[in-house]
C-alpha cells in the first residue's frame, strides 16, 4: 500500500451544506415496518437529506464553500487550486464541474480547477492530491469541495441504497504555512472489486438504452433500472471491515503514532454494524469515534466532513486535535490520513 507525507500544508477550515428535506427511514412506503425497523437498527440510519430536481452537487458544495471563504476572510485571489470530488458532477464527463464553481465562486482564471469522480474515499484523496500540489512553493491556498447527491441516481424500490445514501457537499481549506507539522497518508485500491459499487448502464462500456430504464426485479426489496446504482452489501462490507483496519494499521507503524494518539478518529459513514467492527479490531473507544449516521446516511465523500461539522465541531476550534480521518469503498478504493489541526475553522452545518 501507498505510504507517503506531505509537508508545510495545513487544514485550516471546513463546511458541510445539505438539503433542508428530511426523508425518514420509518416512513418509507416501499417495506414494511418491521424490515424497515430491521435495516435501521443494523445500519444506524434513521434519517438523511434529498435534494430537490433543480438542487445539486455543485449548488451544494457552492453554498458551503461561500460561506467558509467568507467566514475565513479569504481572499479568492490567493486560492490556486480547486477540486471537485464527486460522483454525481453537474454534466455528464463533459465539462468539468471544478471549473464552473471556479466561475461561480469568482475566482482567479489562473486558479486549477478539475473535478476526480470518486466517491467513499474521495475526501482524504482529495486532501491528497491537494496537498501534493500544494508542496509547490507557488501555491498559496487550495479549495477542496466534494459530495454527492446520491437520491437522484438510487432506485427508491431498491431497499440496499434507497434507505442509506443522502446528499450533502462539504467544503475545506488547505493553506501552505511553514509548520513542523506533516499529513501523513496510506491509500490504495483493488479494482477486482469494482463491481461492488457500480451503476452499470449509461457510460462508454454499457451504453445507455431503452431497456435501461426498465425497472428490474431482483428479490421482493431490489427493484432498480440499469441506470441506477447497484450495491452489493456483502462484499463491500467484507471489504470495509477487512481493508480499513490494515490501511490504519499501515499508516500508524509508517507514520509513527498510536491509537492513545489519535483524538478523533473519522470513518467514513458506511454503516453503524461495519464501522462498529472496525473501530472494535483497532480497540479505538467510543468516545473517540463520533458517527452522524442517524440523522445524515452515509454520504458518500461528504461523510468524513459532515461528522467533524456536526459531531466535534466546538472540540476542533479549540486548541490543536489530531485526527485520523479514514474512508473505503467505491472503487474499490481506501485513504487514510493522520494529521493536525489548531483552532479550525469549523462553520455550522448549512441547510438549503
């Protein structure tokens, strides 16, 4: 697995935005009570957020970066990188999101700005790549949006993802500063398992077609059309309990540090049972692992993010916290990160 560091680059800010509709699991009309009640209790999700038609991942994740460089005081001048990190982008491959939000957001033409379309892990690979960049002297500031509005790509017949995935875009800000302090990462990926997580028809190699819109049965509570997403909950379960645990136990013998250490850790929001089993086989205590699960689902990238909004965000703007941020799936693919923060700016979650 990939183990590397990056130097003189510093968290400094983080906001989450989501849609005000609540959808709860209690109500769906689709199950019934008892299955419903079921799925809560092993998942964790008792509610999460949808998105209107006309709302985005891009209006979402425009909100939250708004409102953070204005908190901040930013001057968009000095932000020389943006990255969209994103399953469900504005068009489809073609253009870009990142660079109409760099419009949007009135930013300087000479700012990159690019959009890498993952999901679970996409938020510490995002802080990566943007960290990586930002190892040139040259840099200044780098935004980092990422999310997903799942709701509109689920079947809301299909039981595995129409109970789980709700939309949120988070937003974060890494300043280059001449700082001791290092973000140290482990990442990887296992493309045998692509298949897990995948919509199957509507890109180059399944091309979208009539029949790709009719709804399929699978069993009594698995309907969904070829252009909807397709979870395969055994096998990704199976890859989270087993790839998380070694990622971090990578990266803590790599990076020197242990789990006394860590002062949050932050999974990605899969599910309560899975993440339970892997904060049980790093022995982390409850305390030091927040969810926002309940009242959010898994949101994709988003998920490491809106938990430090809505968990710990009054701990993190006070004094210096060390995180371990960790997020698997899609792909497949994990990214684990260690790193630092002193009094971040952590704005209170947005609500559109």
């Amino acid at each position: 697995m990939g183990n590397f560091t990056i130097q003189n680059v510093v968290l400094t800010g983080i906001s989450a935005a989501v849609p005000s509709m609540i959808r709860k699991n209690i109500d769906n009309n689709f199950f019934s009570k008892e299955d419903l009640q079921k799925f809560i209790d092993n998942t964790g999700v008792k509610e999460f957020r949808v998105a209107n038609k006309e709302t985005t991942t891009a209006d979402l994740g425009l909100e939250a970066a708004e409102k953070l460089i204005a908190e901040m005081h930013i001057d968009k001048n000095e932000i020389d990188v943006l990255i969209f990190v994103s399953q469900t982008p504005d068009y489809l491959n073609i253009p870009n999101t990142a660079p109409i939000l760099q419009h949007k957001l009135g930013l300087p033409t000479s700012c990159l700005a690019f959009d890498i379309p993952l999901g679970c892990s996409g938020f510490v690979y995002g802080l990566s790549v943007l960290g990586t960049f930002m190892q040139n002297p040259s840099f200044r500031k780098g935004l980092l949006i990422c999310g997903d509005t799942l709701s509109k790509i689920v079947s809301q017949e299909d039981k595995s993802t129409s109970l789980l995935f709700g939309d949120c875009a988070a937003a974060a800000i890494l300043e280059r500063k001449n700082t001791k302090n290092s973000i140290s990462f482990n990442m990887g990926s296992d493309g045998s398992g692509h298949k897990a997580i995948i919509i199957n028809e509507g890109g180059s190699r399944n091309a979208m077609n009539k029949e790709s819109l009719e709804l399929v049965a699978y069993d009594k509570e698995i309907k969904r059309r070829g252009c909807d997403l397709s979870l395969d909950g055994m096998d990704v379960f199976s890859f989270g309990i087993n790839q998380a645990p070694k990622s971090v136990k990578d990266l803590m013998q790599f990076a020197s540090f242990a789990t006394d250490d860590i002062d949050f850790a932050i999974f990605h929001q899969a599910n309560k049972m899975m993440n339970e089993m892997i904060r049980k086989k790093l022995k982390l205590v409850p305390e030091k692992v927040p969810y926002s699960l309940e009242k959010f689902g898994n949101t994709s990238s988003a998920s490491i993010p809106i938990t430090l909004v809505t968990q710990v965000k009054s701990q993190l703007e006070s004094g210096k916290k060390r995180l371990l941020l960790c997020g698997f799936g899609v792909g497949l693919s994990w990214g684990t990160c260690y790193l630092e923060t002193e009094n971040l700016t952590v704005l209170d979650l947005i609500e559109i």
